[in-house]
C-alpha cells in the first residue's frame, strides 16, 4: 500500500509541488523472496559501485537497495521521514537523518529536505519513565528557555550584538540558538529544562524539523525536559497543531511533557512530582505546566490574549489540594514543600502598576491578557512560590505585588507569589527593543529542599558568571530581600 509523507518538498515555494511516497507493508503480510527496501542513499552516482550491490535510481537522487525477504527485518528500512534545512537533525533513538539533500533544484533560499530513515523496529516508550529526584545534597536545578523562536531551515537574526553591546551584522539564527543553549546546560548541568513556550516562530512551513532543533541539545546531554506553548507554536497555515506537536515531544527521549486532562482547556496542562533521593517516594517539590493559549480579537486591546480558563483554574486547585491531602497521609517529614509554576503568557499582574521589580528590568511592557481571571489568586491560595514566564523576550525581572493579608484568618501581611520574566533565548525572535538591543538569557532556578530556599539567577550572553542572583524562599516562605 503506498503511502504518501505529508511533507511538500518544495515548501509551498514553487508552482510544482512533489511528495514522497513509500510502500508500506505489514510484516505479517510479506511472502518468502519479496524485495525489501534494505537501505536508501542520497547523491549523484549509486554508493559503492564496485561492492557488487544492485542500487535502484529513484527521482530526486535516490538511491535504494533492495534484497529478498528472509524472514527478519532488523535490518530493513522500516519508516522514511523528511526534515528540512542544511541544520536539521533528528534526536530520535535509531533514525540517521542522511547528510546529502534531495535533488530537486528549488530556489537557493528554501531550506533543502533531506531524508531519515528508521532501519528496524522503532524501541517503544518505556510506560514508566524515570522519576524526578533531588541531589543527595537536596537540591534540585532547573534551566528554563523561553521564546527560542526556531524555524524551518538556519533563519536569520538582524539585532545581536557583541560582548561590547555593538551592533553586528545579519547571521543565521538557529545554529546561534543550539550553540546558546548547549553553552548554558554545560555550565549549569541541570536536573531538568523547561521549555516556556514559542519554541518555535510564527508561519513556518516543517514544524517539526524547528521542534527538533530545540529538543536535541537537551537529549544529546541526557536531560529530562517539559514543555509549554506559546502563541506562536502554532500560529500559522502550515503549523502543526499544539496537539500533534505534543505528540512528538512525548515520543522523545527524556520528555517529561504530557498533554493533559482533555477536559481542562488547552493542551499541556500538567504537573511534575520533585522526589527524595531514591529510593523514596517522598515529594519534596510539583512543578506545575499551564497552556496560556494566544491571541485573540479584541476591540479594545491590540495585541490581546486568552486568559487561564476557568476549567484550568479548577484543574490546578483540584490537583494541588488532592496532592497536599496525600502528603499529609503519607510518612512526609520533610518540613518543607515548594511549588513553582509555569506558563508563557504573563498574567496580567505582572503590568500591575503596584508591581515591584526586586531585580532584572523591564524594557518592554507586558503583553497580557485584558480579562483577568484571577488565576494569580489560586496560586497565592495554593501557596506556589513563584511563577516563570516567557513572551515578553526583553523583560527579565522577578518581582512581587505589594503583601496582602492571608484568608485563613492570620492577620500577617505576607509576600505573595513571585513573577519572573525567563528573557528571550532565541536569536530568530526579537531581543530588542525601539533602538536599544539586548543580550539573549536563560533563566535558573534552585530548589534546597532541605532548607526549604529559593533562589534564581540568570545566564547571558558573554556574561561569565551569574547575573541577578536572588534568594526568592527561605524556610520554605516566599522572602522580600526590600522587607517591603
């Protein structure tokens, strides 16, 4: 049965269009002496020549070798995908992705498609995957890598500059951003990565080739690694849904990324249990994952953004109360347990004008939603500690709405829940803003689950040590360093 690869191979770029079909069968089905496509090559001539072997021409510079079926096929070509770009790669477990391009003389600027090929069966997913745990010393430390902006071939980035803040000339973009991030996770060797969204730019026609680019990086140094999305993941004709972006992300190896209850809006909304050290099942710490969605039409607001659902908000509440119900029942006598959360867009607190920036900046205003669904109060109820965000890529401060006092009938006016900006990470979004241009960063968080602190810091470009290093919890409370 002949299937075709839904993968335009031009891009949508020229008047003709091409596919790639291939020939699909069970194994099941296959008779004694059928041919069996053995292995596929890319180039002008048949490889190896004089090895004796008989390569079949195919259109665009294909090359298959084919061999009668003996009974196993550990060693036939079972699955053929197309990723597109001279940068592509393909983190996932057996595939080859092939160096040489497909033949098919489009114009210079469409990134090339080049073909990976799957020999054998594909290992399946182990069911249980392997269980987030603190150091033995109790800490735990996560990067997070917001808007990295990745498209389908190198892109181009028109607004970096030096390590002396001067302007440098137009670069291809992604090759920047995979160096970036494997810089920062070699520094900071982190328990965990958390993607925060726009992983990729807007109307780009391969998603998946752009998803690949961000993820391999993280897989290559054996990370565990989640993941949001932000508005512009999907955006776009040839986009692939968020649904069928999740769907690859937890295909991967070392991805913790679920897509979530199907009656809670969005898709990826979840959570992250932090353990002790094995072998413990003790929870010292959940992370939690929201989708922010994106934009909408609104007459009064340009840009404007959904906000966090009410079926999230439950969703959220439900979850962490039945968490603290278990902790409670259970053998815990870990005096603390922190929270943190994670989304894209930024709730519309953090351009409230009684916010105070403890450190970082913020150079841009924030873009939230307009209709504020309170989500920010859940989280102060459920006592999270701070929430990171992406969006806002020039924006990279942490900061807290002045203190309230509690519901619970205590009096004392305490700190609510910290806001932080992740800063752009991608050379192929923006990192400017007006004339003045900004250096990409990463944002670090470190857990001491056993004393039960906080603190956050920053990596940036060209900076050799820590930037705005801040101490967010400490004896498991959220902490003013202004006492205010």
């Amino acid at each position: 049965m002949w299937h075709r690869i839904e993968k335009e191979l031009y891009l949508y770029t020229s008047q003709q269009t091409a596919w790639l079909y291939v020939a699909l069968a069970n194994e099941e089905a296959l008779a004694a002496e059928e041919l069996l496509v053995m292995d596929i090559r890319v180039g002008d001539l048949p490889p190896n020549p004089s090895s004796g072997h008989s390569w079949e021409s195919r259109p665009g510079g294909i090359w298959v070798l084919r061999s009668k079926f003996s009974g196993m096929i550990g060693q036939a070509v079972t699955e053929v995908d197309v990723l597109f770009g001279t940068d592509a790669v393909d983190p996932r477990p057996q595939w080859s992705l092939m160096r040489s391009s497909l033949q098919l003389n489009a114009q210079p600027n469409v990134p090339v498609a080049r073909l990976s090929v799957l020999h054998g069966r594909a290992k399946p997913r182990p069911d249980a995957r392997a269980a987030l745990r603190v150091r033995e010393d109790g800490k735990f430390k996560i990067v997070q890598i917001s808007d990295t902006h990745m498209v389908t071939g190198v892109g181009v980035c028109k607004d970096a500059i030096d390590a002396h803040g001067n302007n440098v000339p137009e670069s291809e973009a992604d090759p920047l951003t995979v160096d970036f991030i494997g810089r920062i996770l070699d520094v900071e060797k982190p328990d965990l990565v958390i993607l925060t969204g726009d992983q990729l730019h807007h109307d780009i026609p391969d998603s998946q080739s752009a998803l690949f680019k961000v993820v391999a990086p993280i897989i290559e140094r054996s990370i565990p690694f989640a993941a949001v999305f932000g508005n512009h993941d999907s955006e776009g004709i040839r986009a692939l849904s968020r649904t069928a972006q999740m769907s690859i992300l937890q295909n991967l190896p070392f991805s913790l990324c679920e897509s979530g209850p199907e009656h809670v809006d969005g898709i990826g909304n979840f959570c992250l249990q932090v353990l002790a050290p094995a072998p413990s099942q003790l929870p010292l710490s959940t992370l939690y994952f929201l989708d922010s969605h994106g934009q909408i039409p609104s007459k009064t607001h340009n840009p404007d953004y959904g906000p966090i659902k009410q079926s999230q908000i439950d969703w959220f509440l439900d979850t962490s109360q039945a968490q603290l119900s278990a902790r409670g029942k259970g053998d815990n006598d870990n005096r603390f347990h922190l929270s943190l959360a994670f989304l894209h867009i930024p709730l519309p607190e953090f351009g409230d004008r009684h916010l105070g920036i403890r450190n970082g900046h913020r150079r841009e205003p924030s873009e939230t939603p307009s209709f504020n669904s309170h989500f920010y109060d859940a989280l102060v109820k459920e006592g999270i500690s701070a929430l990171g965000c992406g969006h806002d890529h020039v924006n990279d401060f942490c900061a807290l709405l002045p203190q309230q006092t509690q519901q619970d009938g205590d009096k004392t006016p305490r700190p609510g829940v910290w806001l932080c900006y992740g800063g752009g990470s991608g050379f192929g979004g923006y990192c400017s803003y007006g004339e003045m241009r900004y250096h990409r960063r990463t944002r670090v968080w470190e857990l001491d689950t056993s004393a039960g602190s906080l603190k956050t810091w920053k990596r940036v470009e060209y900076a050799m040590n820590r930037v705005d290093e801040l101490m967010l919890v400490e004896n498991g409370a959220v902490v003013d360093p202004w006492g205010g």
